[in-house]
C-alpha cells in the first residue's frame, strides 16, 4: 500500500511536470522577425486600431500616447492593473526586442518567458501579421518613456497561479479566424474586428474560466464589473446600418444621437482616428457576420 | 342660458382641468434631472440635423449646418448650474437620473468637460457651413467631449 502510493505520487509528479512542459510559454523565433523592417508611420494605424491607450494610458488621462499603465479593471477574478507599455527601458518596454514583443502580442509571453494573463487581449493579437507587428514596434518607440512602476495585479486564488495559464492557453488561445472574408474589404474588416480591434473581446460572453464562448461570439456579454450590460455586434443584435456604425466609430453617436459612455468611449477616441475606409470596412464585416 | 353656452363653458372647463393635468404631469419627478434631459434631447435633435447631412441622408446645406450648429453652441453655452444641483445624482434619485455622484466630487472634471464642449461647439460652428467634409470633421470633436462626459460620469 505504502509502496502504491508512493508510486501514485510520482506519477502524478511526473504527470504534473510534463503538463507543465507541454503548455509552457512559447516565443516566436527572432530570426522570424529579422528581416522585417519597422514602419513607424504604418504602425500607429496599427496602434490606432489596437487600442492600446484605452487600457494602458493613466486613469482618467486624455493623453493616448502617454502609456504609463495603473488602470484598474474589476473582474470575477480579481483585479488587473495594467502595465506601464511607455519607452521606459526599465519601468516599460524600451529595452525589449521586437521578438519579445512578438512573442508577447502573438503567444501572452513576457520577455523573462512567464505567461501574461488574458486581461491583455493576446487571444485577438494572435491573428496579427508580422509586419504589422513590427511597424507597432517602431512606432511605440517614440513614445514617450515614463518611469512608472507597474503595480501588481491583485488576483484570487488560484487564479494568482501564472503556471495554471499555460492550461488556459492550450484550451482557449486559437489563432484562427473565427468568420469566413469573403472580399478585400470585408478580409481588413475582419482583421480589424478579430485582430487588432480586438471586440470580441468585450462582446462575446465568458464561461467560468475566462474563455470566450464560442457559440455566443459577439452576442453580447454581462459587464465584467457587474452592472450593465456589453451589446450585441451581429446584426440579429444590432439593427444599425453600415453607415451607421461608421458614424458612430467616428463621432461617437448613435443613430438615436445619444453619445457612446463607458469603455466604448474610448474605443471611439482611438478607431476614430483610422480611415474612413477602415471604419467602413469594420461595419460591413459585422453587418456580414452570420 | 342657452344650450350653446352651456356647451362653451363646459369645453372651457375641461380644457382648462385637462391643461392643469398636463401641467401636473410636467412636474412629475425631479425637476432638474427633467431639465437636464430635456437640455440633452435639444443637443440630440440638433445631432441628428447635423448628422444626417454629415451621412449623407439628406442633402448638405450650408445655411442650415450654420444655423443648426448654432443652436448647439447655443446650447453649450447656457448656465446650466441650477439644474446640475448637488443632491440630485443616482444616490439621491435612483433611477430618475444617470447623472454620477462623482460629478459634484472632488476632483471631477465635470466643468472643464463643458469648456471642452464649448469649444468644439464653437469650432463646428465655424466649420459648419463651409462644406460637408469640414463639419464631418468638427462633429468628432463635439461627440468626444459628449462622451468624454458620458464615460466618467453617466451611469453605465
């Protein structure tokens, strides 16, 4: 008996560690990234569309180029606080590789090889193209350095646990397209939506460990923080016309001319600032989903 | 007193009873946050004038952009502080309103919002009767201050 269990706890040692060497944190390889050469000027339509000031400026700041992190984002699973992702070289991303920014875009990786939680949207960024990726990377290296520490995220047990991501990840981070494009326009709507855009993230409801529910993808979805409610963005949920959400990702206004509160304000001051086209684009792929 | 006057004073009193009723009705909940949303309602209405021409809807007209966007800085422009009254947020009227409390906090950037609204009033203003594509442009200046307000300080 004695023996038996000693036997059960090493295979279960065992099982534990080779669970933890298959979903461990993967990087891209550098040499992938080598030949590339970053646009600084392509890569703030792409830092526009990304949203990467909505969660990572100051709280309540204005200033979308300011990246010093400290926004606090309630979940059922505690708290995140986002990082500083300013040029600091020690306190933000300055003295990162574009590899290691690759790596944390397209597989949640962190240069010191840890997993990054999904609050960061990586499951939407790993559908990003490599220079895309490398012109984001050119250009959020002349934003300003701000030498703010980040903080801590403030989680629940075991929520707390990094190594439990990998888990996570092997379940819940695919980077497939989720809708079939049939067009040019309608293909950059859908890697505006599903990539950088990142709305499913928000619109589409979780299940009990965080991951997005599939067959509800963009449906709508109970607010995170608990009051209110995220809409719907497929058309048997949202009844606006093409222009109408054009409109609406320019200015701010809905077809009732009421203006967008919450979070989808500051989705407008960044995807406000793409092309016409691109909103456009935006529109018609979700006026085509389903 | 013959039957037709009879009929008059009759119509008068009802009139007169149905106008009190109307009136009551007016004055039914809390007055500021009634005028706070009637204020918003005339900034939708004018929106919407704007707006359709800047989609496309109906055809652009200067002289109406021009007139319609005045009324919008018109707007702004009007000393709203009775009707933003201390005591009147979601603490104190629940449902009636959407107005935070956070507003009348310390800190709250309540007022130079407003400023912010002016401005890009005035800036529309200006723009709105040269052409189409330069009041498109102006009128996300006017929606980022509508939500900048709407993001920290309407209730969700």
């Amino acid at each position: 008996m004695k023996r038996a269990m000693t036997w059960l706890s090493v295979f279960t040692m065992l099982g534990i560690a080779v669970a933890l060497w298959l979903t461990r944190p993967a990087v891209v390889n550098p040499t992938r990234f080598a030949s590339l050469h970053g646009n600084a000027t392509r890569g703030e339509v792409v830092f526009w569309a990304g949203g990467c000031a909505s969660c990572h400026k100051a709280e309540s700041s204005d200033d979308d180029l300011a990246l010093p992190g400290g926004r606090r984002f309630v979940t059922q699973f505690g708290n995140f606080i986002a990082p500083n992702i300013s040029s600091d070289p020690t306190h933000g991303i300055g003295d990162w590789t574009v590899a290691e920014f690759a790596s944390a875009l397209l597989h949640g990786t962190s240069p010191e090889g840890r997993h990054y939680y999904p609050a960061f949207p990586y499951t939407s960024y790993a559908r990003m193209n490599d220079q895309d990726v490398t012109d984001l990377w050119a250009f959020m290296q002349t934003l300003p350095a701000l030498p703010v520490a980040s903080r801590r995220h403030d989680l629940t047990f075991p929520f707390n646990v990094r190594a439990t991501l990998g888990v996570w990840k092997f379940l819940f981070l695919n980077s497939d397209w989720v809708r079939p494009a049939e067009t040019p326009e309608l293909e950059r709507g859908r890697y505006l939506v599903e990539a950088l855009g990142h709305c499913a993230e928000c619109h589409t409801p979780r299940n009990l460990l965080g991951g997005s529910l599939a067959s509800a993808w963009m449906k709508g979805a109970p607010h995170p923080a608990g009051k209110g409610r995220i809409p719907g963005l497929v058309p048997s949920a949202l009844d606006w016309s093409a222009e109408d959400i054009a409109y609406y990702l320019e200015t701010g206004f809905t077809p009732d001319f009421d203006s967008a509160g919450g979070e989808m304000a500051e989705v407008v001051a960044t995807i406000g600032r793409l092309s016409p086209e691109d909103r456009l684009a935006i529109a018609h792929y979700l006026k085509a989903l389903e | 007193m013959n039957f037709s006057k009879h009929f008059a004073l009759m119509v008068s009193a009802l009139t007169l009873a149905g106008a009190m009723l109307a009136h009551a009705g007016g004055h039914d909940g809390n007055p500021a946050a009634n005028a706070r949303q009637a204020h918003m309602k005339l900034y939708a209405f004018n929106l919407d004038v704007i707006g359709a021409m800047a989609k496309g809807e109906v055809d652009y007209n200067a002289e109406i952009a021009r007139s319609t966007a005045n009324n919008l800085l018109a707007l702004a422009m009007m000393h709203q502080d009775a009707y933003w009254a201390p005591g009147t947020s979601t603490v104190e009227l629940g449902n009636e309103t959407r107005a935070l409390p956070s507003i009348w906090e310390d800190g709250s950037r309540f007022g130079d919002i407003g400023v912010q609204l002016i401005e890009a009033a005035s800036q529309l203003a200006e723009a709105a009767g040269e052409s189409q594509d330069a009041m498109r442009g102006a009128i996300r200046g006017v929606g980022g201050a509508c939500s900048a307000c709407h993001r920290n300080y309407r209730q969700r």
